[in-house]
C-alpha cells in the first residue's frame, strides 16, 4: 500500500507535450507517439514533493542569470512546458495541453483531467501504509519493486509491447530505460511560482536555484539515473533536487502535511474518533524531509546566498539550517492561515515546530492576523518575549516577524486573457446561458474551502427568493489534490437534491463539476460572472478573488464589475475589506442574503467597489510582494544578524589596555546582578554586595579620570544601602527607572511615576490570578516596576508555562499604555515600554555633552542580560557617530548578544583598579 506501489495512471491520460527531453546518458528506448516519462518540474518547487508546493529557494544576490533559458520554451530546448509572457508567435496549444499556461493555484490533480501523471494520487484520508506503521524499509521496498512491476507492466500493455519481461530483469532498469521529459508539476503553489516568475521577469531578482523533490515516485529509479537526473536539473534547470523515499514523502505529505497541519492551520482539529491525526507515526517523515531539505541547501550553500523556505511542508527547515549556517540570511513565508494559540496547542510537537520556524532571520505572514497569532503562540507556547515586532528568543537572538500579503501578477493575468481560447470560450459560455445571471466559484474540494456550506446556501437563497429560480445558474468547479470521499459523497448528495428540486426542464440552477477546468475555460468565467462567491472556513489568502476583479474590467466582455462574495476568513477579506461583500460562510441565511444583494446591486455600486478592490489587486502585486519581504529579510539580517557568544571574540584584554591608558577622560558602566556579582537573578533577595566588588568599584573611582555607574533592577533605596561603601558612584536603579549621577546626591526619576501608578492598578488584577494558581509565586512591587516572581514556586515548569501565557495577557492587555512584560529568570519584568537602561545612559552622555565636561574618549559598558542590550547599543551609537573615540562593549557567558567582546567569568576576577588604572590579569 506504499505510494511505490501505486501504479501511474495510464499514459493516455498525460497531455501530449509539445516536445520531449531525451536523456542523453541513459538507455535510449523512446517511447511510442512520442509520449514521455514526467520526472520533474522545470519550476521545481512547484513539483517539490508530491504534490507539493515550492519549498525552499537560494538566490545569489549579484549574479546573473537567463531567466528566460530556464523558464520560456525554446527550440533547442524541448522540455513539454509553456509560460505565459513567451513572445510566441504560434498560438499556443491551451486548449490541446492545458498545462500551456499558468494559474496561481494549480490545486488540481490534473489539468482538465482527474488524474495527473506526474503526482502520485493522494491518499491523505487512508489509513497508514503499512510501511509507516511498521518502519519496516524491507517490506517497502518489497512492495514499492512489486507496484513498479505492475506499473511498468500497464505501460507496456498500452503500448501494445510485446517484449517479455522476466523477473531476473529488475524493474528499475527497465524504468530506467525510458525517455523522459522535464515538465511542470500539476500540483503546488502556483501563486509562488507566478510570484517568483514576475519578479525575475521584473528585475528584481538576479538568480535563482529551486529546491524541490520531483514530482513522481522515486524508488524505482536507479542510483545512477537519480544522480542523471539531479544533474541535468541542476545544470539546465538552476534545481537541486532532494531525494527522499517514496514512503517517506507519503509520511511527510499526505500525512503529516495533509491530515494534520493543513487542518488544524485552518481551524479544523481531526478530532473524529477514527482520525489518526494524534498518532505521531507521520511525525518521524515531516521530520526526515524536512532534515532532507536542510542537508540538501546546506551542502549548496555559498556565504552571500540567501535562503527563502515556503509553507507549512517545511516547518522546520529554518531550525535545521540555522544550526547548520549559523550566519546565514534565512527567510520563512507561511502562505496558509497561522491559528489561534489555543488551536495551535493540540499539536503534539508544537515546541518544535515553532522553534524550526524561529530559525528564520524574518518570518513572513499573509495578514496581521497570523502575525498576531504567531507572536502569541510563541510568547505563550515558548515563554519567550513577543514584541509588535518579533520575537526575541532565550539566547538574545531577536526574530523579525511581519505581514508580507502575496499577490498576483496581473501583467501575465492580463496576456493570458489575450489568448484567443479566452474569448472563444467567452462566447461558448455567454451563448450557452444566455438571459442567466452566472455565479462562478472554483475551490479545492476540502473541507476548508466550505464547497458545502456555499451549496446549503444557495439552496437556501433558491428557496427564500424564488424569483430567482429561472434566472441564475451557480457553476462550482471542485477541484482537490487530496479525496476525502465522505465529504465528497456529501456534497454530491446536496448538489442532486438542489437540481431535482429546483431544475426545470429547460433549466439546471447548479452546475457543479467534480474536476478542473481548462485555465481559458477559467478566465472566460471569472470573465462573464455576475459575481464570484467564496466561503473558506479559512484560507491564508484567496488568490482566485484577484483574478476575478482583474478578469472583470470589462475588456473582453461587456464591462461586468461584478460582486465579489468572500469569506470574511480569507487573508482576501482583510486586503479587500468591504469593497467586497463579506460573509460568514456558517451564516447560510446571510451567504443567501448576499447572493441576492450581489445579484440585485446597482451599476454604480458595483463600479465603486470594483474600481477600490482593482487598484488593490494591481497595487499589492506579486512583484510587490516579493520586493517587500526579501527587502524587509535583508534589513532583518543586518540589523541582528547573529552574533552568538562563539562568534563574539573574548575579551582582549591586551588590547583594551592601551586604549585605557591613553584617555584621559573614561566613563565605565557596570550591570550589578550576574555582572559584578556572579549571582542573583532579579528577584533575590540581596542583603549584601560582595567586598569584592565594592573593592573594584572604589579602586576604579579613585582614578580620577574614571567616572563609575552600576546598573540595576533594584530601587534606588536598595541600591544605595548596597553600595553606601563606594562614593562618587553613579547609579541606574529599576532598568532605567531612576538615575543617580555620578557625585550626586539626588536621584531623578526618568520613568512617569503618576504614569505607573495608572496601570499598576489593572495589573494587579491579571497578576494576582497568576498568583492564585502558581503555588508560590508572588508580586513584587518597585516605584515603577511590578516583578512576578515565580523562584519559589514548587511546579517550576508549570509556573514557567503559566507565565507565559501570563505575559501574553498583559502584552495584550497593556498594548496601548506602553506597557511592556518580559520574561526574566523565574519572573516577569513590566515596566513602562520606552523605560530601559539605553534610556538612563543617554542621558548620562547628554549630561556629559552639554556640561563643560564633554564625553569621554574610553567608554567600557559590560553586562549579562537582554536589558543591557539597550546600553550596548547606545554605545555602539556614539562609537558610530564618531563621538567616543573607544568604545568596549563585553557581556558575560554565553548568550548572542550587540556586544563586541565577551568574559566568562564575573567582572571582579579581571578587573582591578588598585593600581590606579584599569589592571587587566
Ligand atoms: O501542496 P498543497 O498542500 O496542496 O498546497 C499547495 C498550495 O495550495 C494553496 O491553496 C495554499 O494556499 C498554499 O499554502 C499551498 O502551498
């Protein structure tokens, strides 16, 4: 029952190509009527895995390329493919090879057919073959041999062969033997392969290298021709291909991908007592193709490339390579819905999978609302700290996150419709029904894309408004990648019942067909439509809708403006708002109102809200999209490109010295909790400092060029009974709160206390819930800070989950008071958002500026934690600028971190001033 086994469709069905591909260094045993073996997609990635969508791409900033070598056909190149945008002068074959040209979702097993040849059919709603169950590799490959046995044997037969096969001549040579060609996959993103297309035909993208599994079983090929083919798709095609076997690409995809994330990214728990969802015997395959994916791009990579992963197949390959290229600019982009934290908790394996994806420099997501999700997820999941802006992880590493929606490429849209199959399938559809008003839907036959709920509600629309009866005609094309046969015989049972109920004998009100159409046929009815209805339950984006506003603009038809009907859970409905007529697809009586409200609107209305949602579509274009996020992923990658402590060189103490010496004016900044102490966390109790440090601090004061501040969590009134023995020090209490200049007596407030004293009051409230369920934990509060302090807490990993979510909520709750909660060893720190210690050593150094005095020429800021972050980058600033001549930032163990140099051990065993200067050991 492993996919091996699954024997190809009948070559009858493959769409003849217009040229074939021989293979030069296998045998050559061409086929009959020139008809090929389809091995692989020239756009891999659309074809990366079965069925799957484009996955990962490198691209080399710099080089060139000849997009057109790789992508158009060409005479001397004779792959069975065709583009749009070629400048063919000969008609292309559309309607003879439907897969001509292209569609932004080519979601269907076949291009007007049922069944593709180059997708091995889906079986996502069976049980598990028995390969995954078992792991047993034998038995696989004893039943992947007898299916390919079997396949061939059906080849054969339809060629009308007569040559006998024994059963001493493996199968696999005999597969090797045949021809094949280089073709597009059936299935896949097409939305990305459009996308990527556009922005290499529009510049901004230099070279490309696709990486993608091909898009047929594998098992049966020999090593040899496997390495044959992954040569010529990396020599003619910029693919690498990654070789996973047959029952692990089925484990991984329809699986894994299939049966569990696709639903529960879109809202949809398998909880039905016979799903298999919850096993994790899929678990190992997404597991192994990912590791498959991240060993393939890691061995290609070249420092400069950058690397961009795809969808939800591949989760965890930014994690995988992240370890692997620890450098290296890795962007992530989600192209379906991301779910709530509450939806996203039932995964078994959900840490893992949010930690693969937080090994991208930049995280893309088609709408806020996903971005919003995820940092939840995260903040709750991970107890890590989510800003507006990312995540910033455990290590220090911060993770850009941001809303990046795809579009389409409405310049090749626009030559499409030219092709004179278009307008002559306009006309066949206008002539067949005529005086009717059509509504058009294409959807994936899932149970995400709501095919059911649309048909209840049209039925209800029939029968609440009869008037209509005669007059309107509903054409659902369903298509689907993956059969889920009970929904199938569902939604059969309800179109056979509208149609006998409401048909006539010169009228059919449904017409639904189980199959998808021609990409003419397509645009010639998102041409002619009187409006196009979507009812997802969820869909990241819906790219369909874009290309009926487009095909709406009345230029080959008269002017329609049709109504858009969309889901308000589509990534669509956020970018089209209500210009579109927005329903909630459960709400049967109000998808019926709509449909009547499209059907009865008024021209003027209908040109208002079509002319918003076409300067929509053209503005948020593919080419757009994809200049946004790589924009936006190079930014994120020079701004915190990693630098983990290994990258951090140690301290060289040799080389700070001279530089120590020669100023004459030095300012040095010390964190006091795990800096000059080597202990404590926040929340402990001090009592007192060691004598160690006290002995540092006053023999780095008594050089008078030295001006000392430390740096605490702690108030003022701690402070001061902490370092009474040290005169003349400055000091920066509550992260920033309050600052003590040096030589000063008093302290100044740079938090907004009445500020504090606002919101303190609804936080208690939140906080206190927290308290009453983490059995010691308790609340600390300071003059400007609140601490949650959970280091006596009996359950620690439960107090650790629990503030998470306890973060989240305060985060959420807190969004517009500029209030920010971060996660601190075995706490929560929530203080005013623009409160930090960057802030008090600002003006520190403006003090300095504008007082006689100036700023110094040696600065020294060391620290251990993510809030010295802050005072590390203020230094780095005036280094910047010029203002400070030297400037040493050092941070302690082994954490990533802005600082330039590092120390393992506490502040006190290196440095002593005793005499006089800075003595480095
Ligand atoms: O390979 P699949 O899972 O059928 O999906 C192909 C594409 O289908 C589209 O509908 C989804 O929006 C994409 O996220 C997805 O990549």
């Amino acid at each position: 029952d492993a996919p091996s086994s699954s024997p190809p469709p009948e070559r009858a069905e493959v769409p003849k190509p217009p040229s074939t591909f021989s293979q030069s260094t296998v045998p050559q045993t061409p086929l009959p009527d020139g008809q090929s073996v389809s091995l692989f997609t020239p756009a891999p990635g659309i074809g990366a895995g079965i069925g799957q969508s484009p996955s990962a791409l490198i691209q080399t900033p710099g080089a060139t390329t000849d997009h057109e070598k790789i992508f158009l056909p060409h005479v001397d190149r004779p792959i069975s493919l065709t583009l749009p945008r070629t400048n063919q002068t000969s008609r292309p074959a559309l309607a003879r090879d439907p897969r001509a040209i292209s569609r932004h979702d080519l979601h269907s097993p076949g291009w007007g057919k049922t069944i593709g040849w180059n997708q091995p059919p889906s079986r996502a709603k069976s049980p598990p073959p028995s390969s995954i169950l078992k792991h047993a590799a034998a038995e696989a490959k004893d039943k992947a041999d007898k299916a390919a046995a079997a396949a061939m044997s059906t080849l054969q037969t339809k060629r009308g062969r007569q040559h006998k096969r024994t059963r001493t001549f493996s199968h696999e040579r005999r597969f090797s033997e045949y021809n094949y060609t280089v073709e597009r996959a059936l299935l896949g993103n097409g939305g990305l392969f459009n996308a990527i297309d556009a922005a290499a035909e529009a510049g901004s993208l230099e070279e490309k290298t696709w990486v993608g599994t091909l898009g047929c079983p594998v098992d049966v090929l020999d090593d040899p021709l496997k390495e044959n083919i992954a040569e010529k798709l990396e020599n003619d095609y910029d693919s690498l291909t990654v070789y996973v076997s047959d029952s692990d690409l089925n484990g991984h995809y329809e699986h894994y991908c299939k049966t569990i994330l696709w639903p529960v990214f879109h809202y949809q728990i398998p909880d039905h007592p016979k799903s298999k969802a919850y096993e994790d015997h899929s678990w190992v395959f997404y597991v192994k193709v990912n590791e498959a994916f991240a060993d393939r791009i890691a061995k290609n990579y070249k420092k400069g490339d950058v690397i961009w992963i795809h969808d939800y197949h591949l989760l965890l390959v930014p994690g995988l390579l992240r370890q692997r290229l620890p450098e290296a600019e890795i962007g992530f982009f989600l192209h379906t819905a991301f779910p709530s934290s509450e939806i996203f908790r039932c995964l078994a394996v959900r840490s893992e999978l949010l930690e693969g994806i937080l090994g991208a420099n930049m995280i893309g997501f088609q709408t806020d609302e996903y971005c919003h999700h995820f940092l939840q997820t995260c903040s709750r999941l991970l107890n890590v700290e989510a800003t507006k802006y990312g995540v910033i992880l455990e290590d220090g590493r911060f993770v850009h996150v941001s809303t990046c929606p795809v579009g389409i490429d409405p310049k090749s849209l626009e030559q499409q419709r030219r092709l004179p199959e278009v307008s002559e399938w306009v006309q066949i559809i206008l002539d067949k029904y005529r005086g009717k008003q059509i509504i058009v839907a294409r959807d994936k036959l899932d149970n995400i894309r709501g095919v059911r709920q649309k048909i209840l509600s049209y039925e209800l629309f029939l029968n609440k408004y009869p008037e209509y009866k005669d007059k309107v005609v509903l054409i659902q094309i369903a298509t689907s990648s993956t059969e889920d046969p009970e929904l199938s015989a569902t939604v059969a049972d309800i179109v056979t019942r509208v149609n006998s109920i409401h048909s006539t004998l010169a009228h059919q009100p449904l017409v639904f067909l189980k199959q998808d159409i021609d990409f003419a046929q397509y645009l010639a009815l998102l041409t002619v439509a009187e409006c196009l209805m979507i009812t997802s339950l969820r869909e990241g984006m819906n790219l369909t809708s874009h290309e009926f506003v487009i095909c709406q603009d009345g230029q080959f038809c008269d002017a329609k403006y049709g109504p858009l009907i969309l889901s308000e859970f589509t990534g669509s409905a956020t970018v089209f708002g209500h210009n579109a007529i927005l329903v909630n697809p459960w709400h049967y009586s109000q998808c019926a109102a709509a449909i009547k409200q499209a059907l009865d609107m008024p021209l003027p209305e209908k040109e208002r809200r079509w002319k918003a949602m076409h300067d929509i579509v053209v503005k948020q274009n593919a080419v757009e999209w994809f200049d946004t996020y790589t924009k936006a992923l190079d930014r994120a990658w020079k701004e915190h490109s990693i630098r983990d402590s290994t990258s951090v060189p140690r301290l060289s103490l040799s080389s700070v010295k001279p530089k120590y010496l020669k100023a004459e004016k030095r300012l040095i900044i010390l964190d006091y909790e795990g800096t000059l102490a080597s202990w404590g966390s926040p929340t402990d109790i001090i009592l007192t400092t060691p004598k160690r440090s006290i002995d540092v601090l006053n023999d780095l004061i008594e050089d008078k060029k030295n001006t000392v501040y430390v740096m605490s969590s702690r108030m003022p009134e701690e402070m001061e009974r902490l370092f009474s023995p040290v005169s003349g020090l400055g000091m920066i209490a509550e992260n920033g709160g309050f600052l003590l200049e040096a030589g000063s007596d008093e302290w100044e407030e740079l938090a907004n206390l009445e500020h504090f004293k606002n919101w303190k009051g609804g936080l208690r409230s939140i906080l206190q819930y927290y308290v009453e369920r983490i059995e010691g934990s308790k609340i600390e509060e300071r003059h400007c800070s609140l601490i949650f302090d959970y280091s006596d807490a009996d359950d620690r990993a439960g107090a650790f989950k629990q503030a998470g979510e306890c973060a989240n909520h305060i985060n959420d709750a807190c969004r517009d008071q500029n209030v920010n909660c971060v996660p601190i060893e075995d706490g929560l720190f929530i203080s005013e958002m623009e409160v930090n210690k960057g802030l008090a050593t600002q003006m520190i150094s403006d003090r300095m500026e504008k007082s006689g005095m100036g700023l110094p020429e040696f600065l020294l800021v060391i620290g251990d934690s993510r809030e010295d972050e802050y005072a590390f980058n203020w230094a780095h600033k005036l280094e910047k600028a010029g203002k400070i001549r030297d400037v040493v930032t050092v941070t302690l163990g082994a954490r990533s971190t802005e600082a330039s140099a590092t120390l393992t051990q506490g502040v006190t065993g290196k440095f002593d001033g005793s005499s006089g200067y800075l003595k480095l050991r």
